[in-house]
C-alpha cells in the first residue's frame, strides 16, 4: 500500500509536503477510489499519502457577492446532497451527489476526488460543466484558475500537476429564469457507475427557451457538451416534437463505445431518453422531484474535528477510540480499517464481503459518520472515535435500555426473523441504528434510501425493513 501516511495541520503544508515528495506522493480525502486502485495495483510507485480530511475549513459551500457558489475540497457527496443552497441554485449537482453510491460512500467521498479521479463516468463532473465549472489549483508557486471542461486530458487524465492540490469549485449560481438537473442511467438503482448519465441547463423566458447546456458522461473519454441540440432549443418552446428533435441531436452528439456494462448504440439511445426525459421533468416542473428535500445522511451533527500534524510510518502508534475503550496499535500502518479492526482489534462482528465499497458488510461509525470501513486507510483511525457492531448495545437510548438489553434494532432483528445466513447482518445493523439515531420516525422510503448501501445475498429485504420499523418503535415504547 504505502509506506509513509501524513496527516498535515494545515494547506501550506500539504503544499509543501507536496513540492517535497512529487509523483511519489497522493492526496487522499474520501479515499474511496484511492482504495481501490492501490489494492488492486492500478496506482503504482505511490509511496506517501497525504490524507487532508482534517484540516479546518475546507468543507463549506458558499456564496459570495458575485453570486457564485463555492465547494471547499472536502465538501463531500452528502454534504452536497443535504445543501439548501445548491438545492436552490444549483439542483443538477444536488442530483448528481444524492445519486453517487450510497450514504455509506457519500460521507466519505468529496465532490473534488470525483473530479481528480477524471473517470468519464463519474457523476457530478456532468452537472458542473453544464453550470460552468472551474478550478482553483494551489501550490508553493502560487494559484491557478482552470475551467472544468479545460481540466481534462483524457480518460483518468487531468491538467493537475503532482504538486498541485484542488483548493476550490466554483461556478455562477443559477438564476431566477434558470432550471436544471441530471439524470443517470446504471444497471441497478443505487451503487452503479453510469452506463450513460445527462445534465440539462435551461435560461427560460417565460415558455421559450433562451439558451441551453447539455452535458453528457460516460458516452467519449471525457464529458460532452451536445452544440447542435443546445442550438436547435435556443428561440423555441419545448413541445413534444421540440423534446424529441432536441433529444435525437444530443444522441448524435455521443461518441460512445461497446463494453461490459453497454454498448454504443444502447448508450445512444440512452443518451436520447435522458434528454427528452429532462427535458419533459423542466417543462413540467417535476425536476426536483426524485430527490428528497431533506436525505438520508447516516450520520450525526458531528463537527469534523481538526488535529495537530502527524507522520505514520510503520513503525507508528495508531492511537484510537473504539466503542468507547481506547487503542494503540503499533501494527495495521498499511491496512484499510477494516482489516485494522479485524485483525488488530480482534473485533471480528465487522465482516468483510467485498473489500471495494460495494456490499456494506464492513459499515461501522468514525466520528459519527456510517462508512465502508474497506475505504477508510487504517491510519485515519488515530484520534477517531470508532462504534463497531460489538459497541452497538452501549448507543442504546437511557430511556428505552435495561441492564445488558440490545440495542433496539437488536432485538428487532432477532424478534423479527431478520437474519439469514447472518453474514450481512452487522452491515444492516449498524446502518440502520445509525437512521434510528437521524430519524426516530423514519418513513419506509427513508428506510431504503437508508441501506442502499447494503446488500443481502440471500434477498431478504421484506424481513430487515420490518425489523426496522419494529425498531424505532421499540425505542419509542
């Protein structure tokens, strides 16, 4: 994995450390890509990660006196998802992050990893070139400022140099005559790439559109705009016959290709379905409508919480908190939590099912945050405050706990049937009791938006949903 992993106290730091180790080095945030790729040998010759998720104040959305909105760096999927501001200014973005792997994934990764990852795929790059996106890149020589559809040099390719750290997104806010959104096309509801994906931005005057923008992902090596359908839009209202010209000429504009999730002339024809799809939802006034007002977050008002610098080699302590008892590990440097957790700690109820985000079996709490402890470096652990399955009982509410009584989503699961072959089960627990914590009334859709990121091999859903609504009715009884 790596050999050295610093954690710094501040931006010019990491600048620092950046100009120091070059193309050895890689920043790390949500670390969810990062994970992956090292673990599968895709990203060689990293020997020092950077992990900048503590340092302070880089995780707001803003807007200034230009009317322009801003992304810190650690702004991160939920936290986009869960903005007023964006959901008012900005809703294509919004519908992006809501739409990006599941809350788990979410709390962890940043609108600016998506960027720097440059996968073609990737949700929320769509949605900020059609807002007209750029960057701020930083280093020790100074700052520059790129747009977003300059920022990209291929597929996984981007202007960013080694020694350079994304410091700002921006991008005008929308006005009052502007509506937008982003659709996605995955094979499967939650948890999937985008087999094609679409952001559409309209300037309306009444029922006539006075300009348009097409994005379009996953369909070249890089997003897409679609001129001829922007064009052809542009003096006209959006009739049906309008929606569908205007969705024939986005098609044309692809240039996708056959592989394993679609091939070129079913991305084409999605490509036209989106668009028309879009088109159809900012005519009628339905485009807000698939994201809820208020998500599903799995996670507390917990504050990220700043620490002083830290350099871990193997030979580092790893000092930590879990389920309330503190650690120090002096071995795991180079291991995902998960693997800290299980082989380290001896706390074997958190499993591993996939190790790559995409089952939920290794769901546990770091710093009041649901995260696939499989994504998390083992080193983000020190100074952290960790809740596995093992410390569940203990988050009992005082009100509803007897001595040595389960969690109520403990007993629920047990009462219920909710367990099957079981391996799943601390992945469901966890998410779920961390919901009951968001919301002690959950409705049955925020039930699902809440364990999307879970998934049962042995299909049996109907069983764990009831245990849950049985659950936060027990904690209210």
């Amino acid at each position: 994995m790596w050999t050295e992993y610093i954690t710094p106290a501040s931006l010019q730091e990491t600048l620092r450390l950046l100009d120091e180790k070059g193309e050895k080095a890689r920043l790390v945030a949500g670390a969810t890509d990062l994970m992956l790729e090292l673990e599968r040998g895709v990203r060689k010759g990293i020997e020092t990660v950077i992990d900048v998720t503590r340092l302070p104040g880089l995780d707001r959305i803003t807007l200034d006196e230009d009317e322009t909105i801003h992304l810190g760096p650690l702004v991160t999927h939920n936290d986009a998802a869960a903005s007023k501001l964006l959901r008012e200014r900005a809703f294509p973005l919004v519908s992006a992050a809501w739409q990006v792997g599941a809350p788990q994934i979410r709390n962890r990764a940043t609108v600016a990893g998506n960027l720097v990852t440059a996968s073609p795929a990737n949700d929320t790059i769509t949605p900020l070139m059609a807002l007209g996106a750029w960057v701020e890149l930083a280093s020790v020589r100074g700052t520059r400022r790129v747009p977003l559809q300059e920022f990209y040099a291929g597929v996984r390719r981007t202007v960013l140099r080694p020694d350079e750290m994304l410091v700002d997104i921006a991008f005008p806010a929308q006005t009052k005559t502007q509506r937008g959104t982003f659709l996605k096309l995955g094979l499967r509801r939650a948890q999937a790439i985008s087999v094609v994906n679409a952001a559409v931005v309209l300037d309306l005057e009444a029922a006539t559109v006075k300009s348009a923008v097409i994005t379009l992902g996953a369909v070249a090596p890089t997003i897409l705009r679609a001129p001829e359908a922007e064009a052809y839009l542009a003096g006209r209202e959006l009739t049906e016959d309008v929606i569908a010209r205007a969705g024939e000429l986005a098609a044309e504009a692809a240039r996708p290709i056959d592989d394993i999730r679609g091939s070129a002339a079913y991305r084409r024809a999605m490509v036209r379905a989106l668009v028309t799809r879009a088109l159809r939802q900012l005519r009628d006034g339905q485009w807000q409508a698939a994201v809820p007002e208020e998500p599903v977050l799995l996670a507390s008002n917990a504050a990220r919480r700043a620490s002083p610098s830290a350099v871990h080699h193997p030979s580092s302590a790893i000092r930590t908190k879990i389920n309330g008892r503190d650690y120090v590990f002096t071995t795991g440097h180079a291991k995902s939590l998960l693997r800290l957790l299980r082989e380290e700690a001896g706390l074997t109820g958190t499993k591993e099912g996939c190790a790559e985000g995409e089952c939920g079996a290794c769901t546990v709490f770091l710093d009041g945050k649901a995260v696939m402890a499989c994504l998390v470096p083992a080193p983000r652990a020190d100074g952290a405050e960790i809740v596995t399955v093992e410390g569940l009982a203990d988050l009992t509410p005082a009100s509803s706990k007897g001595e040595g009584e389960l969690h109520p989503i403990q007993q629920a699961f047990i009462a219920d049937g909710a367990v099957q072959c079981g391996y799943c089960t601390p992945g469901f627990i966890m998410s779920a009791a961390k919901l009951l914590e968001e919301r002690p009334r959950p409705s049955r859709d925020e039930i699902t938006q809440a364990l999307t990121g879970n998934l049962c091999r042995c299909t049996g859903y109907y069983k764990i949903i009831q245990a849950v609504e049985d659950a936060a009715r027990l904690a209210k009884s």
